[in-house]
C-alpha cells in the first residue's frame, strides 16, 4: 500500500508541474502583454508539458494494471473526461511541433492563434481532470 501511494504520488508530481507547465507557458506568451518574440523557447517548454502529461498519464494507467492486474473501472463521465485529456494532449503536442518546425514562416496573427489554441487545450484538459477526478 505504502509503495503504491508512494508511486502514484510521484506520477502526480510530474503530472501536475506538466499541467502547470502547459497551461502556464501558453498564457505567459500572450498575457500580460503579449510576447510572440519569446514564443519559441516557451514553445519548448510547452512541448515537454505535453510530453510529460502524455508520459505521466500513461504510467498512471500502467501502474493500476500493475498493482490490480487491470484497469479501473470508470463511470461513463469518466471515459469521457480522460477521453477528452488525452485528445488535448494530442493535439496539443502536435499543434506546439507545428509551430516549432513552422512558426518562423507564421504572421504574428497565426503565432498568436497558436498560442491561444494551446492554452484552451491545456483549460480544458484541467476542467476534463477535475470531472475524471470525481466522476471515476
Ligand atoms: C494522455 C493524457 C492524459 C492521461 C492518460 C491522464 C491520466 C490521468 C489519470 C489516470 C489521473 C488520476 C485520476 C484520479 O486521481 O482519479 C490524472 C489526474 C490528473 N490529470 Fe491527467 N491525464 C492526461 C493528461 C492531462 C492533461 C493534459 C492535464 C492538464 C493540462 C491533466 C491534468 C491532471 C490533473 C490536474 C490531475 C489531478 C486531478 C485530481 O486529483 O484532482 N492531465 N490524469
């Protein structure tokens, strides 16, 4: 019992300094002033939040099926949320690979946009977690 708290602990640190991240940097860009010019290194940073929440949720999962030998049985609502936080994720992963690999050729507008995209994403996966949270 005292390991398997201990390591859901430790998933959840990383899990919540990724959700912090991904939300935090997108805003950082855009608010209170907007500061397009530091999108990239912020970019960087966004896209291992990403990476970390993928990782992180994925390792959550695994150490369930580790400790019970399958994985727990959620409410509809809560398939639903986690549904929806794995597709931000996605689509948040990409959408920041995009603008890594692409953004130099972007208008301000695009760049932007982009960034705006990548904060819903991360608002909305938070609102998805509280639901899986206590929905499950
Ligand atoms: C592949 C994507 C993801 C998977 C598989 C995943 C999976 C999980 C799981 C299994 C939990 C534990 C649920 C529980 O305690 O009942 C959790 C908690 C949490 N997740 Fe995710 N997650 C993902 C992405 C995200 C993203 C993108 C965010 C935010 C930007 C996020 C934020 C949170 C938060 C804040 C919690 C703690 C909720 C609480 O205990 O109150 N997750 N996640």
């Amino acid at each position: 019992m005292w390991s398997e708290n201990l390591a859901y602990a430790l998933i959840q640190v990383v899990h919540n300094f990724g959700a912090a991240t991904v939300l935090g940097g997108a805003v950082l860009v855009l608010w209170p002033v907007l500061r397009l010019e530091y999108g990239r290194p912020f970019a960087w940073l966004i896209i291992v939040g990403w990476g970390a929440q993928i990782a992180s949720g994925a390792v959550f999962g695994l150490t369930s099926f580790y400790y019970y030998g399958e994985m727990p049985d959620l409410s509809s609502i809560a398939v639903a949320a986690l549904s929806v936080k794995v597709a931000a994720a996605i689509t948040g992963f990409l959408l920041v690979a995009l603008y890594l690999a692409r953004g130099r050729e972007w208008d301000r507008v695009r760049v932007k946009h982009a960034f705006q995209a990548l904060a819903a994403l991360a608002a909305t996966a938070l609102t998805a977690a509280a639901f899986l949270r206590w929905f499950s």
